[in-house]
C-alpha cells in the first residue's frame, strides 16, 4: 500500500468518525430511563421492581463492542506511533483523540487501512442498532438548483440527493417539481456533471460509495 492510498484511507476513516461521533450518543438514549415504554412491566426476579424499563440488550452490546474497539484502536495507534497509552477516557473522547492523530497515522499505510476497516465496521454496526437504513453523508459543494450546501450522498443507493425541502429544478419530469417530500436526485451517471456545477469532488462521492460496499463485503 503506498502514502497516497493511506492518505485516501485515512480522510475516509474521518468521515466514519464523524458519522460515529454523531451516532453514538444516540445509543445511550436508547437506553435511557423512559425510552421504549418505561411503564410496562418485564419480566424480573421475584421481589424485585417490575416496573423498570427492560434492558435491550443488542443495544448494550453495541455499545459495549464499539467502546471496547474504540479502545483497542485507540492503544493500536498510539503505540504504532510511539505515543505510549493513551488517557481514560469515554469513547466519543477517544475517537476524537484518534482524529487527532490521522495526519501521523498516514506514514503508516497498513495502519492507515486497519483504522479505515475499524471506524467503518463500528459507525455501520451502530447505524444498524439504531435501524438506520442509510447514512446521508455531507458532499461538498452547493446545489445547482437551490445554491444550498445541502448535497448528501446515499452510498448504497449510489445517488446524491439535495436534502433542501424548498428546492425545486425546472426538469417537469422531476418528481420535486410537484411533491414536496420528493428530493432531486443524482444517479452515477450524472455524477460529473453534477460535480461541474456544484464544486464537488466526483471522486469523493466514488469513495464513499466503494466504502459502503467494501463494508459489507468486510
């Protein structure tokens, strides 16, 4: 693996990142007191309080997976890198001192790709806990139609959406034209032209499609 792919490997792992920064907490919601019908009753030893919220326990054991990865990638950085071992910290913490770090991490390309495969696997486990059926990810640049930075790529999907509620093209075949919960859409094929008018980066919108597939291929 040459520095030029572990550099590309590396501003892919910060987009998993910031995905998981995003969607983590929203785990610990999940389990939160109150959530999910609180005041029915679960089944409970005899004598005690059956009035609790039953634990979901695959939302636990997400947590307890993406905290326990985030630790040891954390320990794997940082000793490839010579920093020692790293401070306590709660997971949201770490994963922004790993950030951090990604500039070092790219001299080191098969570190760069371990990271990239780790950041990506733990933000898609989350995303599926939370029933999340596709991640919208930011793409740079600004809509034709409405000038908003509202352009979102659906990598499954392979197509990027402008998430504007109010805009609306001047293509009559459009369904956005007369459907206000319709979003104007760009398949692959109209990737480069999109990316002409918009500023975007084709190859930036190709990366994050190809991460969603190596991700289930993984």
């Amino acid at each position: 693996m040459t520095t030029g792919l572990a550099a590309q490997h590396t501003a892919r792992a910060a987009r998993w990142i910031d995905i998981l920064l995003r969607q983590f907490p929203e785990l610990l919601e999940e389990l939160a007191p109150g959530r999910h019908g609180a005041t029915a009753p679960s089944r409970t030893r005899p004598g005690t309080d059956g009035g609790t919220a039953p634990v979901r326990l695959h939302v636990s054991d997400t947590i307890r997976d993406i905290t326990d990865g985030v630790v040891e990638l954390e320990e794997a950085v940082r000793e490839k890198l010579g920093l020692g071992r790293p401070a306590r910290a709660d997971a949201p913490e770490r994963l922004r001192r790993i950030a951090g770090l990604l500039d070092d991490v790219t001299a080191h390309p098969v570190l760069a790709g371990h990271v990239l495969d780790e950041c990506r696997r733990m933000a898609r486990r989350c995303g599926r806990t939370l029933g999340t059926p596709e991640t919208l990810v930011r793409i740079n640049g600004r809509c034709p139609w409405c000038d908003s930075v509202s352009l979102r790529a659906l990598p499954a999907w392979r197509t990027v959406i402008c998430v504007n509620p109010g805009c609306r093209c001047t293509d009559e075949e459009c369904g956005c034209v007369n459907n206000p919960a319709h979003r104007h859409t760009w398949a692959e094929t109209g990737w480069a032209q999109l990316a002409e008018e918009s500023g975007a980066d084709p190859r930036e919108i190709a990366t994050l499609v190809d991460d969603v597939h190596e991700g289930e291929a993984a």
